[in-house]
C-alpha cells in the first residue's frame, strides 16, 4: 500500500518533468517565432498550449485522488501540496510563451525586436530557456544544488532587464512607440518564466529538505 | 470534531475574506499614488505587502495543518485545496499593486500617467478595484451570482486593454516612449489583477458547486 502510494507520488513528478519538458519547447519555439517573425511556429505554440493545460489537469486530478484516498501526512503531504502549486506555475509558464508568441505574430511579417537591440532579448530568451532547463533537471532528479544555482541564472535576468529598458527608454530609441512597448511587455514575460522557475525550484528544495530557501516567495 | 474541523475550515474562509480586504486597499492606495503621484502613499503599499505575505503564510499553514491533522475528503478537501490557491492569488494580486505603486513612485514628482489618458486607466483602476471588492463579498457569503457576474466585468477589462493599446500607439502620441511603456505595463497590471479575480471567484463557485465554471483556467 505505502510502496504503491511512493510509486503514485514519483508518477507525479516525472508528469510534472513532463510538462517542463513542453514548456522548455513552447520557450524555445516562442522565442524562434519571435526572433525570425515566423507565423507558423508561433500559431504552433498558441494551439499547443492546451495540451499544458490539460495535462495540468491530470496532475491536478492524481494528486486529489492521492490525497483524498491515501491521507497523506507530513513530508508525503508536503509533497502533493507542492506538486499542485508547481504545476500551476508550470502552466502560467506555457501562457507567457504564448504572449510571446502573440507579440512575434502581431508583428509578422515584421520581426519585432528590432536587430541592434536584438543581443538583449536574445539572451533574456536564452536565460529563461536555461533556466527551464534546469528546472526540469530539478523535477526529475530533485537536484537541490541545481535548483538553488537558478538564483545567479535569476540575477543576470533582472540586470537584462535593466538593460532592455535603457535601450529603449534611451533618447537615441529610433524604432517608435510600438516596438518599445512589445519589447518591454517582452522583456516583462521572459523575467516572469524566470520568476517561476525559480519559485519552482524552491518549492522542490522545500519539499526535498523541509527548508524554504530564502528567496521561496518570488 | 466534526463541528470543530467546520469552524477551522470556515475560519481559513474568513481569513481569506481578511486578506482580500487588504488587497482592495492595496489596489486603491496603488491607483491614489499613481494618479496623484504621491510618494509618500506609494511607499506605504510597497511596505504594506509584507503583511500580505505574512498573512498568506498563516493561511497556508493553518491549511496544512488541517489537512494533516483532520485527513478531509471530498469536499472539505476540495475547499481546503481551493483555499491554499486563492490565497496565491490573492497575494500575486498584492504583488500587482506594489508593481503599479512602483510606477507611480519612480515619476514622482510628476504623474506616470498623462491627462488625457487618465479616463481610460482611471477606469482600468476602477473596474480592477470593483473586481476585488466582488471577490472579497464572494468569499465572505460564497455568492455564485456574484462571482458569476465578475465575468462582465472581466470583459469590459479586456475592452479597456485594448483601448489602452490604441491610445498610446496612436500616430499622435505626443508623450514620447517612456510614457508609453509604463501605460502599457500598467494596463497589463490592471488586466492581471482583474485575470486573478475572476479565477479566485471561479474557484469559490467550483467549491460550492462542485463545477467548473466555464473560465475557471483564466
């Protein structure tokens, strides 16, 4: 029974490396649609969003049945509890690529990010697939040390971020209105992915050494 | 026992309903702050979100213990599940006004947003605080209607979104990029408290009714 119930709990993590697995891909195929101005990638990441959705259901659903019939206790309990919290996060992950994949096919055939700023995002959209990278590491193999290294990862995010905005808040911003407002509502979505990955990986260190990690409430 | 476990479970609800109060409050004095630019009251919700937290900690461990100690089933665990997910989104949407206060408090002495453009955020503000403060009757009385009703609500949002967009990336702009930037951020704000309200309400009908309102993944 308890053997059953452990075998249960770890089905729900490796689903939950599952869905990261599909978030690193929707990351990746939004940032290409973005940076090439490709329509048809990014309407792939727009219609493959809903198979995240439901498979967070699923999870949702096996972890209800687990606490409803197993009445789990203590570090078991914090287990599911988490699971459901991550796979929400993982989920609102798969929604900011879809934003992002938004703002590549608004601007089609057009490339959104104009080429001299281009080096920022690129690497802002580098960061975060890493960083979702390494959160599927985390999932899969409740690495404490990889999650708690997101941080630098995390760090380098916010100090793009500043960059991304003196480009284009400073007086010499050639590209108009339009392009500085898709680039800073990009920039907003790739620091969230990151914010996410990182309180995921928090919520796995908690769960894995019953310690919130001092930045777990990102 | 029984009779106690009600009362424990009722008792996350009223703080829940505790907590939504101080989020409209946030709302308000982040929308005050930002039309006014007024430093002083900016400030005082950007320190003021740590309650916010703390708050949400409480219900969260008060949740737990109620699941360890009192192993509920069916629907008294579906309520406390529902319980620890709005009270995320009841601090995000904290988190949101603190975003909005920070905004106003960077262009202090002047105001972040400019006149003529001030009915369409005003409203933006109003519609988000109107929003929060349906929620908090919603879990006060667990009122279906009214969290039913917050779906119009939701779409004149969305209107107001795009309004927002067509203001600032009219050709007779005038205000120059960094205005532009922080309106589009703002209204992606207010949409995202909005987003929130409807999801917490979803939640409650969900509890109450046992079914999923049709938007209940916003």
């Amino acid at each position: 029974m308890r053997e059953a119930f452990h075998e249960q709990l770890d089905a729900i993590f490796l689903d939950l490396a599952a869905i990261c697995a599909q978030v690193e891909s929707q990351v990746r195929l939004a940032t290409q649609a973005l940076m090439t101005g490709d329509a048809a990638v990014a309407e792939q990441v727009i219609s493959t969003d809903i198979e995240i959705d439901q498979a967070r259901e699923r999870v949702e659903d096996n972890a209800f049945e687990l606490l409803s019939l197993q009445q789990p206790v203590a570090r078991d309990l914090r287990t599911i509890v988490a699971g459901l919290r991550i796979v929400s996060e993982l989920e609102r992950m798969g929604d900011l690529s879809v934003h992002v994949a938004k703002i590549a096919r608004l601007r089609v055939p057009d490339v959104a990010v104009p080429a001299e700023v281009q080096p920022t995002m690129q690497r802002m959209a580098e960061v975060a697939e890493a960083m979702v990278v390494r959160v599927h590491k985390v999932l899969n193999e409740r690495d404490v040390d990889a999650a708690l290294s997101l941080r630098e990862a995390d760090e380098e995010m916010d100090q793009l971020r500043r960059r991304n905005f003196s480009e284009l808040l400073g007086d010499d911003w050639p590209h108009g209105v339009e392009a500085a407002v898709d680039l800073a509502l990009l920039g907003r979505y790739y620091e969230r992915i990151a914010d996410h990955a990182v309180s995921v990986a928090n919520r796995v260190v908690f769960v894995v050494t019953g310690e919130n990690p001092a930045a777990a409430d990102v």
